[in-house]
C-alpha cells in the first residue's frame, strides 16, 4: 500500500484512507514493545543496540545475576527500558530470569561462543606455531568459560626431542597456572608476563600473558614445557604472540 501511495495513483489512496498511517504506526509500535525503534530512526535503533549489548555484558560480569533495577541503575535508564531490552533478548535465548527474577545470560550466549571460538582458534594460530618454534616449546591460546581457563588452541614444537602433550580443551582454576593467572592479571591492565612452576602439572613449567583490547575477550598466551624457561626471552616472545593475536583478533 505504501508503494502504491508513493506512486502517484489517488484512487487507491482514497479507496483506504489513511492505511499507509496506521500499518506504519502499528509497526512502530510493534518494534518499541519488543525494545526496540523503528527502522526510520537509524540513530534510536543504534542507541537500543548499544544498550542491549551493554546490558548482556553487565550480566555476564554479574554472578549472581541482575534484577531489573539494577541493570537500570547501572544503564542510566528507567526500568521499563529495560524491561524492553529484557523481553526482545529473552525472545532470542540470551537472557533469562531464575526464580527470583534475577537476570542471568541464556543458552543463546553459549549457542554464539562455540561459534565464534573455532573462530578465535583460527586467528591465533600463526602466532601460537611461531611462538612454539621460537620458544620450543608446547605454545596455547586460553581463554575463560565458566570461571574456569580452557585451552581453546594448542600447537607443539617440531623441533624438539619432547615437550608438554597439552590437550585442547583441557580446563583449570584460572587461580593455578600461568595461564590463568596471566588471564587474571590482564583484569587489571597489568600486560607483562606471569610464570609458575608446578601449578598444575608437577615438572611443568608456564610462562603467559594476557591478550588486551579484544573487545569482550577474556585471554591468555602462553608457552608451557618439562625445564626451566628463561622468563625474559620467553616471555617477551609471549608478550609478542599475545599482541599478534590481539590484533588478528580485533
């Protein structure tokens, strides 16, 4: 009916006056209910957006969850917003409400993360068989699930007369490990490596550095063998890995 209104031709527009208005105006409606804005208001739609993803990762941060009001406190926005944003992203299985009515994160976040971590894998990788050459040894991208550090890339040395079998996907406390305790660090800006010996193998040696500035990325670099490594020139091979990463990343 639009087109044909736009087109110039009055007998249709005066046959059903004023539909054009109302089909517009109830798809407007449609939209702000569902929290989000029409498609003739490029500038509230990307504002939406943002909050939208601003919400998910304050919920993400959150571990016990958030009410309503709380996430309209800390969004700066009234809470019928948010019980928009709420609705629209529990519709799409990234939010839901326990029990109490907190929100927490939906199984749609886990449905998009094992998408997007071959992903991941596959970026780091140049720079995890260069680091394990230089290194020689075991070198392993990290990154956090449910608390925990799982090894999401691995790649051994060729050269080498043995090294560190590492298995992808194997999990940790990110308090035991240089991974993990690289992963911890970079939470508070702080980018030089971390070493440990022992921490979750006995024998075993780790030096790793967080990747910084992947935007709503949690990771660590890192090379781990069976003897001593020398921190300094393993570690800045590490630090230069975790760079290379971050930007293949970002």
């Amino acid at each position: 009916m639009e087109t044909t209104a736009r087109s110039g031709e009055p007998g249709d527009a005066a046959a059903r006056p004023g539909t054009d208005r109302t089909e517009r105006l109830g798809a407007g409606a449609t939209d702000r209910a569902a929290g989000g804005e029409t498609a003739g208001r490029p500038g509230e739609t990307a504002q939406t957006l943002d909050r939208g993803l601003r919400l998910l990762h304050l919920v993400a941060d959150a571990p016990a969850g958030l009410t309503v009001t709380e996430a309209a406190n800390r969004l700066g926005i009234g809470r019928a917003a948010v019980y928009r944003l709420v609705g629209a992203l529990t519709g799409h299985g990234m939010l839901r409400r326990d029990g109490d009515g907190r929100l927490r994160l939906g199984a749609g976040v886990l449905h998009l993360a094992r998408r997007a971590q071959p992903l991941l894998a596959e970026g780091a990788l140049p720079a995890l068989r260069r680091l394990a050459e230089q290194a020689g040894a075991t070198a392993h991208l990290t990154v956090v699930e449910g608390g925990e550090g799982v090894a999401l890339a691995v790649v051994e040395p060729s050269w080498t007369s043995f090294h560190v079998a590492y298995r992808t996907g194997a999990r940790h406390p990110l308090e035991r490990g240089a991974a993990g305790r690289a992963i911890l660090a970079g939470r508070s800006g702080a980018a030089g490596p971390v070493s440990t010996s022992g921490e979750l193998q006995s024998g075993a040696y780790g030096v790793a550095a967080p990747v910084l500035g992947v935007p709503g990325l949690e990771a660590s670099v890192g090379v781990v063998a069976l003897a001593p490594l020398d921190v300094a020139t393993v570690g800045a091979q590490v630090e230069a890995a975790a760079e290379a990463i971050a930007a293949a990343l970002s």
